[in-house]
C-alpha cells in the first residue's frame, strides 16, 4: 500500500517543481548591459525590483496595443523578465502572463503564454548580441 501511494506521490512533485517560460542560458553580459537588452526589447519598465534584476513589462493585448488603452479591456498581458544568478555568466527567465478580467473587475492570472514568451525571448538574444558587439572593449576594463 505504502508503495503505491509514494508511487503516485513521486510524479505529483516532480509535476509541481516545474517552472514556467523561457530561458536564455549562460548570458556573458553583466547585468546592466543585460536589462538594457531587455529594456530595449520589452520597453520602460512598468515595475523593476529592488535590484534591478525583475522587470515587469508594461500591459498589452494579443495585437501589441498599449497600456493606456487597455482601461477596461477584458484579457491583458505582460511579460516577466528575471535575470537569475550570481554572477556571469547569468541565465534569464522569460514568462508572458495572461491576465483576465473577472465580473467584480480584478484581474486574474489564467495562462502563461509560452510561444510568445520564446518570441520576446528570440528578440533578447538578438539585443544581447548586438550589444556585446557595440561594446567598447576600453569602457568594459577596470583595473581595480
């Protein structure tokens, strides 16, 4: 009996342990260069953390229209962005939210929206590369 309940019990956490969106592994960028990658690709913050490291993007619907204009919209995304590790180099994490508006008008988390998430993910590479090949080598040195 024992047997089968942990045999049951060990899939309900491996399935419960899983994250969510995209990742961009072992970035070589420090991190201010890495959230102007973001920032270029996702647009000006609508929340940042404490340490710069989580960006919340402005809200937007499914045809790429602006926050001001989704005021009584009934579905609106955002996107996620964290940039996770210690030190270089770091990996990002990409989620686009699906939000839906309720009968009392609050906003519930219905989905997270995977292909777009690899989309903005795809466009962050790209701003990565071209920011480590406008990197002046000079400004990058520090000797002490």
């Amino acid at each position: 009996m024992t047997r089968i309940f942990f045999a049951l019990l060990f899939p309900l956490i491996l399935v419960g342990c899983q994250t969510s969106g995209v990742f961009l592994r072992e970035t070589p960028l420090n991190v201010s260069e890495t959230r102007r990658a973001v920032v270029s690709v996702i647009g000006q913050p609508r929340i940042t953390s404490e340490n710069g490291r989580e960006l919340f993007s402005k809200f937007y619907d499914r045809k790429g229209s602006s926050d001001d204009q989704l005021k009584n919209a009934r579905e609106r995304l955002h996107t996620h962005v964290t940039i996770l590790g210690d030190r270089r180099p770091y990996d990002i994490q990409i989620e686009v939210v699906v939000e839906i508006r309720d009968r009392e008008g609050v906003y519930q988390v219905v989905e997270r929206d995977d292909a777009r998430a690899e989309k903005v993910a795809m466009d962050i590479q790209k701003a990565l590369v071209q920011s480590r090949d406008n990197r002046n080598i000079i400004d990058d040195f520090r000797p002490y």
